[in-house]
C-alpha cells in the first residue's frame, strides 16, 4: 500500500507514530535521515521492535544478518503490518529490501510518500509488484489507533533477579538426541520451579531486548524448564511447537527426568518461535540445534554470561553474618553457578556441588 500525504502533514506523523504497537501486531518505523545504507534501516526496524542496535557478532557491514533477524522478529511475534514513513527518500536497495521483507514475512507493507508524487526509486520499486495507494485521511485515522497499553514491567535492571530454575542448569553430563516424543512433564511428574507473574514479567521484560533469538530463547528455555545444559542442546527446531506452547528436551539415557515434552508460558513463547523462524528462514532447516544461531554470529557471551549479563542467575549462598559493606571500588563476589543433583535420577550420575546454594523449592537432598 502506497499511502499520499502530499502536505506532510504532522498530524498524519504522529497517528502513524502512535499506532506503533508491535504487540498488538502493528509496527511504524521513521528512518534515519540522511542516510541511504540498507543497514541502518534493518536497525530502525529493530530498534522499533525493541531490540537493541547495533547487533554485535556479525561483520559491520554486512546488512542481511539484521534483515533475516528483523524477519525472525515480525514472524515470531508476530507483526502483521509495518508502517514505514518517510518513503520517498530511500534508496532503491532499501525500497527492494523492505519488498524483500514483505515476501519472506506475508507482512502488510504501508510505505508513507510525503510529497504528491512517487520519487522515481519508489515508482520503480512498487512498480514490479501488485500494491494499491491510498491518501493519509483514510489509512492513517483515529480509527487505526493503537489500544491503551497495558503498564509493562520496568524493574530496575541494576537488580538481581534469583531464579530456582537456574540452579541445576550446570551439567557434566551427555545427553544425545533422540527422535522420539516423550511424554510431556505432568505426566513425568516433573514441576519445574514455578515464576510468579510478577518476576516472569521482569524476567520476559530484559530477555526482550536482545535481538539474538538463539541467547534470548535458550535462557528462556532454561528458565521455564529448569533443565541442564546437556538437556537444553539437544532440542531442534522440530521439537519445538509451531506456535511455540510446548518443547521437547531429550535424555536418552534417562540421566535426569527423561525426555520430557514441557508447556512455554505465554511469555517465552515468541522467544522460542523466534530461534526457530532463523532456523527456517536461513537455512530451512527444521533438524538443526534450536539454541544455534544459523547465522554465524561469533564472540557472542556463554548462556551464564549471558545471564549474568542481564542479571539472572541462581539463588546465592547467604552471605556471612558479619560480613561488611563493600568498599568503594571493591569488587563483589561472582556468581556461583552450582552443580545440583535435583533432577538426577541416580545418585551416582554427577558429584553435587552446591557451593552453599540453596536447592530447588521441594527438593530434598
């Protein structure tokens, strides 16, 4: 849709502006002024989903790693329509990348022409591909407005967040893949440490803005399911749902709790589908490790770095009692990542090492 603001109107501006609501399936992007690169565009989309720019990993100036991720986040959460203002001044390669974008996603493309005629890369662009025009009045009303928003979780990320589930993430053990469907947790028994809302909402809230869905889906994975490592590396785009309710994690060897089919909450699920779309968007592999990225980032952070970067980690040992205030310039204890025999089926399968954690809720040693 090729939408006619011939005034450049502000007001048709701000009601695109605020229609803006990735949530609620629509997203708006104004880009950079000034520049024609295709790179810088891929960020403004990102940027507008949320996610932090630049993406590190990938060579600076190779723009099709932030466009496939841009794809993975519009499938994932999903954005059906995308709103992009300013369209008479980009480039023909950034006309022929949204168009792109548009036919790998099924996304609804509004391209906003601020000026009473097409400028000759938009006539050009538009013009190998079926679309219908329209003026500013009648697509970007009140009408189309975006709905209230609900208070999001904005928990200051200078504080740790504890999480039970992260305590027997540490493994030593193998744990092959298989391709069978295992039962799913209820019927294993197994009650992976429960979020309250509240912290499952500050937890989604800093996981949402990596743009890298393999880190985001993974920690994710690990906090919802409780499991190890060597359990987390064996699930495949496959095992996972096509909407993203329920992942397969295996242990042939019947290590830990099995193979077990576990329930996503609400919340993990676009991070999840998210790992899976980059799979299938890059590769089309549905065999591939889901917690991989097919993209080849490098010099990313481990799973546990990762966390502690976003100040996740496992409940700590209490500290002592005549401990004092840390000095000026003094660094704090690091995190210690314990190794706990919860969800170990025989005692003699791993050496526990809790360090002086504290075990999972209802474990008794």
């Amino acid at each position: 849709m090729v939408v006619f603001d011939p005034g450049d109107d502000a007001a048709h501006t701000r009601a695109a502006l605020t229609m803006h609501h990735p949530a609620a399936g629509r997203a708006t992007i104004h880009p950079t002024p000034g520049t024609d690169s295709t790179l810088t565009l891929a960020h403004n989309l990102l940027d507008a989903l949320g996610k932090t720019t630049p993406v590190p990993g990938y060579r600076a100036t190779d723009p099709a790693p932030a466009w496939t991720l841009a794809a993975t986040w519009i499938l994932a959460l999903p954005v059906t329509r995308l709103t992009v203002l300013r369209a008479h001044l980009l480039s023909a390669r950034a006309l022929d990348d949204l168009l792109a974008l548009r036919a790998r996603t099924g996304v609804r493309l509004y391209l906003v022409c601020h000026q009473p005629r097409l400028s000759a890369a938009l006539e050009r662009a538009v013009a190998r591909t079926g679309y219908d025009m329209a003026d500013a009045d009648a697509v970007l009303s009140q009408d189309d407005q975006a709905p209230p928003r609900t208070r999001q979780a904005t928990a200051d990320t200078a504080e740790w967040i504890s999480l039970p589930a992260l305590t027997t993430l540490t493994s030593h053990e193998s744990s092959p893949a298989c391709a069978c469907t295992p039962p799913t947790a209820a019927e294993r028994g197994f009650r992976p440490p429960a979020l309250p809302s509240r912290i499952a909402a500050q937890v989604a809230h800093r996981l949402d803005r990596t743009a890298h869905p393999h880190l985001a889906a993974h920690l994710a994975a690990a906090v919802v399911t409780a499991a190890s490592t060597s359990q987390l590396d064996t699930a495949r785009v496959l095992d996972l749902a096509p909407d993203g309710t329920t992942l397969a994690l295996h242990d042939r060897h019947n290590v830990r709790q099995g193979c077990t089919t576990h329930p996503v909450p609400a919340w993990a699920q676009p991070l999840l589908r998210a790992a899976a779309f980059t799979h299938l968007l890059a590769a089309g592999e549905r065999g591939s490790a889901l917690f991989t990225d097919p993209l080849g980032a490098r010099g990313l952070p481990s799973l546990k770095d990762f966390a502690e970067h976003l100040k996740l980690r496992p409940p700590q040992p209490p500290p002592p009692p005549s401990r004092r205030k840390l000095r000026r310039g003094h660094q704090p204890t690091a995190t210690i990542w314990p190794v706990s025999g919860a969800h170990h089926a025989w005692r003699w399968t791993a050496e526990e090492n809790m360090q002086g954690c504290p075990q999972p809720p209802r474990h008794r040693p």
